[in-house]
C-alpha cells in the first residue's frame, strides 16, 4: 500500500485506526519504504490536539529534543525541507554573489539549487578514483579565494573523508556543510556522521530513514547558530542573546528571515518514526551485508563499493561497481522486475552534465568514470530474504 493521495490516506487512516495492527509499506522493491504503525497514528493524533499545529506547537519541540538525544548534540532544529535548509545555511553565512561553494558534481540536484538560488558560483569537486571520497588534490586546487563554503554528500549512506576534508577546510577558514540526507545514524570513527562539519543537514523526505513526509533537521553545534538559524527560519524573529538584544527577544524588523518551519503535524511524526531508526538500521545493515558477500561470492565482476573507511556499514541502500556494460544488463533486468536501481531512477550523471548546472561545468574525470559503474539495490526492512534472493538470481542471470 502506497500512501500517495490525500483520499487514500484518509481511507487508511480509518483503516488504521480501527486495525490497530496494520502495518503499511510500500509493495515495490523500491528504496522507499515507509512504516506507519499504530505509535505513528497515535502521536499524530496527539499533536492534532494539542494547543498549536503550527511550526511552534509543542511536537516541534520534541522531536528537536528527541533528536538531540539521538544524536548527543547540544542543538537542533527542524525546518520544512534539506533543499531550504542548505539555503538557510548559505542565508546564514551571507553566501552570495561573487562568493564560491564546493560540492561534488555526484551530489543530486537538491544540492546544487540552493547555491544557485543563493546567486553563488558552485564548484564541483572531484571524488578518488573508484569510490565516493573527495579527492583531496582537486579539492585544494578548487579553493580559491572566494571559496566560502564546502557541502559534503555521503551519497546512499556510505561515509566518506568528511573527517579529512574538515581539517584542510578549517584551516582554510572555509566552512563545512555535511549534506546527510541519506546518512541517518551511519557512523565514522564512532560519532554519527553529522559531527564532523560546521553544520549538518539531514532531510525527512519519505524516502529518507527518518520520515516526517517532507521536512529535515539540523545538528548544531554552536549556541549562536542556533539562535540564528530560529531567526531566519521565523521571519527574522530576534532570538540572539547577545546583551543588546535583551529587550526586543521575539520581536520583528531587526533582523531579515523567511519561514522555514516545520508544521507541528510532521514533527509528531518524526519523533515515533526516529524511534524506530535503530532497528531499521540493524535489517538493512544485516540485508546489505547479504547481499554484498553472495554476489562476492559469486562473481568478482561484482564489488560493494568502498570509500576505505573504518566502518563500511551503510543503511540507506547498497551500491555495486562493475563494467559499464555489465551494469546496463543488470539495471535493465532489475527494472523489468520492477526493481528501479537509484542511478537508473534519477538518470544519475555529474551535475554539469544537465543544461542548467553545465556553465560551471569543471573537469571531474574520476567522477565520469565512476557513475556508469554503479547499481543499488534497496535494503530495506520491508523486504523478505526471498526477495533478496529474488535481485540475486537476476543479477546470476545477466
Ligand atoms: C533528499 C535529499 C535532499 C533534499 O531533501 P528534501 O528534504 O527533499 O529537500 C538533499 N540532498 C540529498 C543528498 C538528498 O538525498
């Protein structure tokens, strides 16, 4: 069961309410799967009857305290989209004209917008040869002076070089955004992915592990982000302590801001959705590591990608390399199954390969090697082990 029209949720949700243990989820073999079950439905409806529904109602502020807990940092937000929470970083960082922005050319296309949308010029930077690191020697002849800010994208949950490119970045007085929007929970050197850049994004689209339908979070480190973060996603409303702003707290027209708030509804969501991240985690960790040793077994045409990092685990889906050749034939009979492989979904291809990305066009020939190689297959904890075995045999069969 797929919830897509308003009708049909309604539909379900009568459903639910009166089968207290239905449990929906999506039927394609799809790296989207979303389960409601009855602790969803019930805080949904808590926060449907509490004082305020809106981005200031008293959901939102639980889940931003849940979220801290999860992730043991001091400060978080929640926000409508990641897509607007990287323009609330740059708005933030007054990144504009005239200013530079590092990101990868393999990062999808909600990455890029906001720089552009911002006025700024997106530099793309190139990864290692055969996995999804940044390559540290094209990234320092990338920066220049007017580079102001990188963003980092783990693609499909594999950590990369975060760590590294954090330092060099640092040093540089360039600031780091980590772009985790598949990385819910994945872990480097035992801290969650989120802790090694300035900022950290992660989105609640549906097909993110922690779902709220649209929305995201930040992870914040510093007090006085935070404080200006409420500020630009609450039509500037004054949040800053500094002394001089004492007495004019929650008030408007001193400082700029747009609304970026999250309504109160999704965040109910996210609080018993993240609830359920450890366990998913513990599947899709189990399945992907299922998959990867039969095929490793299997063929050695066939390869789990590696970024060389201390913990490979990644829970978003799992990405396989091959030839080009090898992989056209195993994404087109995974798709006549209904199996959309993610590179095949998104007409995956460098960034400055589309028209509106191609004037900043650079050269990332490692980049251009790497994404004809690559396939994904979901992990999901929808999926049974028949239907991993199910891909496997028509993967054996191309
Ligand atoms: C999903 C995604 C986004 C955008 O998230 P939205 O919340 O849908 O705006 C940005 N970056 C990456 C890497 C994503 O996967």
């Amino acid at each position: 069961m797929c919830i897509g029209t308003t009708k049909n949720s309604i539909i379900l949700l009568y459903h639910l309410i009166s089968n207290p243990k239905t449990y929906i989820r999506m039927k394609k073999y799809d790296n989207c799967h979303v389960n409601i079950e009855q602790e969803d439905i019930e805080s949904v409806v808590a926060a449907l009857t509490a004082d305020s529904i809106s981005g200031k109602g008293p959901a939102v502020k639980q889940f931003e305290q849940d979220l801290a807990h999860f992730f043991k940092v001091p400060h978080t937000l929640c926000c409508s989209n990641a897509t607007m929470g990287i323009y609330m970083i740059l708005l933030l960082e007054d990144i504009g004209p005239g200013d530079e922005v590092l990101l990868p050319p393999t990062a999808p296309v909600m990455t890029i917008l906001p720089i552009l949308n911002a006025g700024a010029t997106p530099v793309f930077v190139d990864n290692e040869p055969g996995n999804f690191n940044v390559c540290v020697t094209d990234l320092q002849q990338k920066i220049s002076d007017k580079t102001r800010l990188l963003i980092n994208v783990p693609m499909w949950g594999y950590a990369n070089n975060v760590d590294r490119i954090s330092d060099i970045c640092r040093a540089k007085g360039i600031k780091v955004l980590e772009d985790n929007s598949h990385c819910h929970g994945t872990r480097l050197k035992d801290s969650y992915l989120g802790s090694f850049g300035d900022y950290a994004i992660f989105s609640t689209h549906e097909r993110k592990l922690v779902t709220t339908g649209e929305g995201a979070f930040f992870l914040i480190r510093a007090l006085a982000d935070y404080n200006r973060l409420m500020e630009l996603r609450s039509f500037g409303e004054v949040c800053r302590t500094d002394p001089e702003y004492r007495n004019v707290q929650g008030a408007y027209g001193f400082f700029s801001g747009l609304n970026f708030k999250m309504s109160a509804i999704n965040a109910a969501l996210g609080s018993t959705q993240l609830q359920k991240l450890p366990a998913k985690i513990k599947v899709r960790q189990e399945h992907g590591r299922y998959l990867a040793e039969q095929l490793h077994q299997y063929t050695d045409d066939i390869r789990e990608i590696t970024n060389g990092m201390p913990s490979e685990d990644n829970y978003y889906s799992i990405v396989c390399k091959t030839s080009i050749a090898r992989r056209a034939r195993i994404e087109e009979a995974l798709r006549q199954s209904n199996i959309i492989s993610d590179p095949l979904r998104y007409q995956y291809q460098p960034l400055y390969k589309m028209p509106l990305f191609a004037p900043y066009a650079s050269s990332c020939p490692n980049a251009e090697a790497l994404i004809p190689t690559i396939f994904s297959l979901p992990v999901h904890e929808g999926l049974s082990k028949e239907e991993l075995d199910l891909f496997l045999n028509i993967i054996y069969s191309t």
